[in-house]
C-alpha cells in the first residue's frame, strides 16, 4: 500500500510544476498507517494551570515587547543541538522533545552541550506513561522537583517501560495532539517561512532525521498544529 502511495505521489509530481513534500523508503516503510499510528502516535495530555498569573488571556496573545527578530535562526548551526536520536517503537516523543529542549537551553546559557536521559522521566515520571505517551510539561516538572536529570551515558535509553533508577523521584485543550518534536530554528525559502523541525524517528527519517513545517499561515493552531501546547524550559 505504501510502495502504490509512493509512486502515484512520484507520478502526480513528475506531471505537475507545483511543489509539496516528497516520499522515499526508510524503515517504517513496511508498517501500515494504523500500526505506525499505534506504535508511534499517542494523544498527548493537554497542559493544566492553576496559576492564572501564567496563563496568557483566553480571548487572544499576550503581546509584550520585544527585540526584531533575525529573518533565519537554527541552532545546529550554533553547536547547540544534539545529534538526532531514534525512540524506536516506545511512544517517548514527548521525552525526547522536552530533554532536547532542556539540552539546547543549556547549550545557549552555558556553552556546554550534554546529552541528558530520555529513558530517566520514562521510567520516572509517574503523571506520563512512559512508551504509551506523556506530556513534555510534565517531563519538565519532573526534572524541576527531581533536581536535574541524568546524562545519557549515565541513564542509557532502552525504548521500553522500566524501573525507575533516579536518585528521587516524584508521584504523579480541545485540539488533538498526538506527538512531540523540538523547533531548533526557522527559516525562508522562495516566499515561504517555516520551522526546523527535530524529531526521534531516527537519522533515516525526513531531512536526516529533521523537517520543515510552513509558518506564518492563517491555521490559528499552525500547520499539523504545531502551534499548539508549546512550552520550553529555562534556566
């Protein structure tokens, strides 16, 4: 099924001077939608607050005042940004998204870029549910009351559910968001804006493990929704 996609997308292209996105092989190539979706694509929790002072009025953005941003940023070009990982079939994008995040956060304060655990908040952080999905808001809380989290050659990544060996560990909207990916920069090319996009599928995946989604459009939540549930750590 995938292999006649494949080609009627080659063919359709070849005929037509439009642009889009293009398909080639890699390993998922031999899993079905509905098995890829199981494996790969869990809802994610939407993010709660009890705090209204940190929540951004309902009715629309808070605007604040800002510096004129760069037209371009990407932060691998920076040395800021890990190599890309695989989550293998574990349901842990939303580990590897919120510990990519923390990694960069460091690199940009610091100048010193460390490879931190993706398996310590899947085996500890007890409010996600490790390979059958969790909510990258609550990995960072995790590491917040855990006081930090392991390097991964310290707490290697096994893709599967465990036992938690932190040093401590704590108790555990509308749109539907099924993965998580880390932004490590944006970009313009021929008119259209867009994101650089990392994601835990592994090198082979995409652009060598990254892609691009277009920014700036009409979609209140962004395309493929990647407007929504956005958070970052800080130091």
């Amino acid at each position: 099924m995938n292999l006649r996609h494949i080609k009627a997308k080659h063919a359709k292209r070849s005929n037509s001077s439009s642009g889009g996105y293009r398909l080639g092989f890699n390993k998922f190539v031999d899993m079905s939608p509905k098995e890829f979706k199981r494996v790969y694509l869990h809802q994610l929790p939407a993010p709660t607050t009890t705090n209204p002072a940190t929540t951004a009025s309902r009715s629309g953005y808070v605007k604040q005042d800002s510096c004129t941003p760069p037209a371009s940023v990407d932060w691998r070009q920076k040395g800021a940004v890990t190599s890309v990982k695989d989550q293998q079939r574990c349901g842990s994008c939303w580990a590897f998204g919120s510990i990519r995040a923390i990694e960069l956060i460091q690199a940009i304060e610091t100048g010193e870029l460390i490879s931190l655990s993706e398996q310590e908040p899947v085996d500890c952080d007890s409010v996600s549910h490790g390979c059958l999905g969790g909510s990258p808001k609550s990995a960072f809380e995790w590491v917040i009351r855990n006081g930090g989290i392991n390097k991964e050659e310290e707490y290697p990544y096994v893709a599967l559910d465990d036992s938690c060996k932190a040093n401590t560990c704590c108790s555990r909207d509308s749109i539907y968001v099924n993965h998580a990916v880390l932004i490590v920069g944006y970009g313009s090319k021929d008119g259209d804006d867009y994101w650089i996009v990392k994601n835990s599928w592994g090198e082979n995946w995409g652009i060598n493990g990254y892609f691009h989604v277009k920014r700036n459009t009409d979609f209140p939540n962004g395309v493929c929704a990647i407007n929504t549930m956005a958070c970052y750590p800080t130091i």
